[in-house]
C-alpha cells in the first residue's frame, strides 16, 4: 500500500472513530423537558367547638364538657360561677349568701375559685357554698373508660349557644332563674350515663337547633388524671404536664384544658356533680342554688386571647407557660429548673419535675435523668463516659470517679446492692423489636431481666452500671432513651452494661451500648464484645431528694 493511500485510509479511520465517538457520545445527551404533576387539594378550616351541659335537678347529675366539632384544633377553658340565697318561712325577700350579688344578673355570680390545693375547697366568696353545695369534678366509674354523649346538632360557629340538655337551660334561649323555666338545646333528660354506644338520634324536623341529621352517641375523651388546681399542674414531671386532663387556674376561676382539642374529640368530664349538702336540705324555708357556665374556645395561636388581663383576678404566674405548652404540645425539659448546662447545687434542682432524659448539670458533673423510682429516689447516670476499662474492672473505674464528687452529691446518694445478680444471655437467644433496640423475650431469662437496679438498704451508697434489664427498661417514647441516638453518651462512646453474654466460646463477652460506626447502627444493644477488651464506663446513681 502506498504512503498515500496509508495516509487515506488512517483519516477515513480517524473520521469513523470520530464519527463513532459522536453516536456513543449523543447516547449519553439527553434532554427531558416538561414533565409535570400536580397534587392538590382544596380545604376549607372550619373551626367549631360547642359547650355541652346536661343538668337534671332531681338527680343532681351536671355534666360539663366541650366538644370540637370542626376540622382543626381548639384550646378551650370554662369557668363557674355559683348563686345561692336562702328566704325563712314567713319571710317575704331572699337573702343572697353572698352579699351584692343578685340572682336575675349572672354577672354578679361568684366565681367557684378552689383552694390552691384542692379542688372541693373553695376560697373566698367563694367558700360560703362549702356548706350547702358539693361539686364533684373529672369523671371515673369503675370498670369504665369514658362516658357517652350525642354529638351537637348545630354547627354553626357563629352561633353562641350551647348543647343544653335536661334541666340545663341555655342562656341564649332563655335567661330565666326561677328554676323551673325549661330552655334545653339539646336532647336527653340530663341523667347520669343517659347515652350509651349504638344510640342515636334522628334531629328531623328539626327537634332541637342544627342540623336535620342523625347522629350517633359518641365518646370522650379519657380523663388521663383528674381536675387539679394550676399549682398542682406544675408540680407534675414536665413530661406530663401536656395531656387529657383539666387544670384550674385557682387564682381565677379558669378551668383550661390541658392539651389542644383535636377535631371531631371531646374533652373528658370539666364537671360531673352538683349535689346539695344536708345543710341545704335543712333550710327552714326555702333556696334557689344556680350554676353559670362560660365557655371559651380559641384556636391555639390565640393564646394572647386567654392571657388577656381579667377585670377582677390576677392569672396565676404559670399560666403563660401552661398555654404555651399546650400550644407546642410539650414543655421544655427544664422547665422549673436550670438549664442543662447551668452548674448548680443540687438544692437547686427539683428532681421530682423531671422528665426522662432531661440533661442537667450538678456539682461539676453533667447527668441524664432517667427514672423517677418513688419515695424521692430518682436515677441518674452521667451524660458523657469516664475513663476506658475492662468490663472486670468498671467498678475500681467508678468507685474512683465517686470518691472525687462533690460531698453534697455523694451525702443523697442511696445504697445500691453490693453485687448483682446479673444472669447472662446472648443477643441471638433474644427477639428484638427493633433489631438490637429492645428485647421482647427477655422474660424467659429470670435472672437477667430480674436484674433492675433499685435501692437496697442492705448495700452501700455507690456508682454501678446500668443492666440489660435496666436499659430495656429504660427505652422508648417518654422514656430516658426515646431513641438509638439518645441511648449514646454526650460524646458519643460506646459503653458497658454489667450484664454478661453466654455466647458458649471460650472468650467471655459482655454488653455493650454501640457509638456510632458511621453505619447507622448507634446505639444498639449488642453482647459480642470480649470482656478483656476496653470500652468506656458510664457511671449511674440513685440519689434521694426529700419530698
């Protein structure tokens, strides 16, 4: 081949391979445009929450509750106000037991304002009823979870009226206070447990205001704790202080209830009595006794609406973090006490506020709480690990870092066993749900789960680490390890527990909380670790504040 047709033929190459090089090229180039959905949805938020009151004077059954009937969340409180006056035979005017008010003008009522510690207690003007009236507040009847009402006819969020039943008597519907005047909204006759599941009721016609619907009985909610004053409120774990239950601002007269009213839910029992007292059944003569009911609904980003200065009272100083809490569904950790990093005494801290997992510092020394054990016994542990060990030598490690604490920590810790008895079992004898978070069958192995740290008189005030038992005790939603990354130390080590595994090897191994082995598996609990090994020590406590 000449040098010529050489040449040719190694550009025609050239320009295939170039040609080849464009076409694979073009493969990869890609353009997609205009690929387009939607997803939508028009809704309208119709707030809407009606007052129920069902009253019968011949039982004395006085039901007070709210219901949400719209689609978004509520934030409601009520507040009572009492009239009594008395007129002897042979008289001819009433006499009022409270002086300057007047029955026909509710506004003069007095306000039931309770004891700060307790609610069948009133105060003030309000202590004269004590004698003649006993209101009986929440609800409970053994063997039963919540009671049954029928649902509010009228929807209509404008419109002030209340769901009346019995001899409950609507304000708007009539303003009579002779005690004998009917002004229902609603039905039933006001008896106790009148609605039960599978009832209804056809409102054709209509019969009472709203709606020519059929509606089914529906339930309330259940009272998580029974009515306290706000003070009481405040001396709960943090963790609880948000929930189905009322609170009574004693300085007011306000009952708020303690979480936001989801739609279609109805709050627990406000009221669920208002008995006359012997006292008032001896009158010689004769009495009229009435009870105001005013409702208010916000939705919750009106709190403002509620802290509103009151004409006559002062609100209670919790009341702003009380709704504030309600409005976020939580309350701040450390709330009632220091921060987590403000280094306080322990007389500074109130323990018995703690919610699992609050991080606290005290003395120099930085803990997560983890339980509240009862008769002032709280546990503890430190946030961040101590020095590396042995699993055979945690305790020398911990009994070092407990001798340099602080005197007035070490004087409020308690006495702890001087050895565990501890059992042994290996993570694949377990079930785990989820994998390697928390055991489900721990109960077949006795000792281990058997082996939960509590005070023993018997032992001597120490540090110890955590069991297995412990830390699956320990774990979950509103626990001290709500989750894998809450499980890890403050700087994130791994760390001992002093539960032994049986793995049947010749090398012994033990517990073991994982760090993170940028796997995502933190936090785990796993028993392969050989005890010779070292891994850090996360020493714990049980210490006793006074209550």
């Amino acid at each position: 081949m000449t040098p010529e047709k050489k040449n040719q033929r190694r550009l025609r190459n050239l320009a295939l391979l170039s040609l080849l090089l464009l076409l694979v090229g073009g493969t990869f180039a890609f353009q997609a445009f205009n690929q387009r959905a939607i997803n939508d949805r028009l809704r309208e938020n119709t707030p809407g929450g009606r007052v129920h009151d069902y009253y019968n004077r011949d039982t004395e059954n006085k039901d007070v509750f709210v219901e949400n009937y719209g689609n978004v969340p509520l934030m409601a409180r009520i507040r009572l106000s009492e009239f009594m006056e008395k007129r002897s035979a042979g008289d001819t005017d009433f006499t009022p037991i409270v002086n300057g008010t007047i029955r026909d003008q509710v506004n003069t009522w007095t306000v039931m304002r309770p004891s700060e510690t307790n609610l069948n207690t009133r105060v003030g003007d309000s202590a004269a009823f004590n004698t003649y009236a006993n209101l009986t507040f929440g609800w409970t009847r053994s063997g039963q979870d919540a009671p049954w009402f029928m649902p509010t006819f009228n929807r209509d969020n404008q419109d002030l009226m209340t769901a009346s039943a019995g001899h409950a008597r609507d304000w708007l519907t009539s303003t009579a206070t002779d005690g004998v005047t009917d002004g229902a909204t609603h039905p039933g006759d006001g008896t106790d447990a009148y609605w039960s599941s599978g009832d209804s009721f056809d409102n054709s016609g209509p019969v009472w205001p709203g709606e020519e619907v059929t509606h089914d009985a529906a339930q309330n909610l259940q009272q998580e704790r029974a009515p306290m004053t706000i003070s009481q409120w405040a001396a709960l774990p943090n963790n609880l202080k948000v929930g189905n239950f009322w609170v009574i601002d004693h300085q007011t007269g306000w009952a708020y209830w303690a979480n936001q009213l989801q739609a279609g839910e109805t709050t627990s029992y406000l009221l669920d009595a208002a008995q006359m007292t012997a006292a008032a059944d001896n009158i010689p003569g004769e009495y009229y006794y009435g009870i105001h009911v005013d409702g208010q609904l916000i939705s919750p980003d009106r709190i403002n609406d509620f802290l509103a200065a009151d004409p006559d009272y002062t609100h209670h100083d919790d009341l702003s973090d009380f709704l504030t809490a309600v409005q976020n569904g939580s309350i701040d950790n450390n709330w009632g006490n220091p921060g987590p990093d403000d280094d306080v005494q322990p007389d500074q801290i109130n323990f018995s506020l703690m919610a699992p997992g609050t991080i606290f510092t005290m003395a120099g020394e930085q803990y997560r709480y983890l339980e509240n054990q009862g008769g002032g016994n709280h546990l503890i542990i430190r946030n961040d690990t101590i020095n590396s060990s042995s699993f055979l030598n945690q305790d020398a490690v911990m009994n070092t870092w407990y001798d340099g604490l602080d005197i007035t920590v070490r004087n409020m810790v308690r006495p702890v066993a001087d050895s565990f008895v501890t059992g042994s079992v290996n993570q694949h004898e377990l079930s785990w749900e989820p994998i390697l978070w928390r055991p489900s069958n721990l109960h077949d192995f006795p000792e281990v789960i058997a082996d939960e740290t509590r005070v023993n008189q018997s032992g001597t005030p120490r540090a110890f680490s955590l069991s297995l038992a412990d830390v699956t005790r320990l774990s979950g939603i509103g626990r001290a390890f709500p989750n894998h990354e809450q499980r890890l130390s403050g700087n994130g080590n791994a760390w001992w527990l002093r539960t032994p595994a049986d793995v049947g090897e010749e090398i012994e191994r033990a517990w073991r909380v994982t760090r993170d082995y940028n796997d995502g598996n933190l936090g785990q609990l796993r028993s392969g670790h050989n005890i010779s090994g070292w891994l850090h020590i996360r020493s714990a406590l049980i210490i006793n504040q006074p209550l």
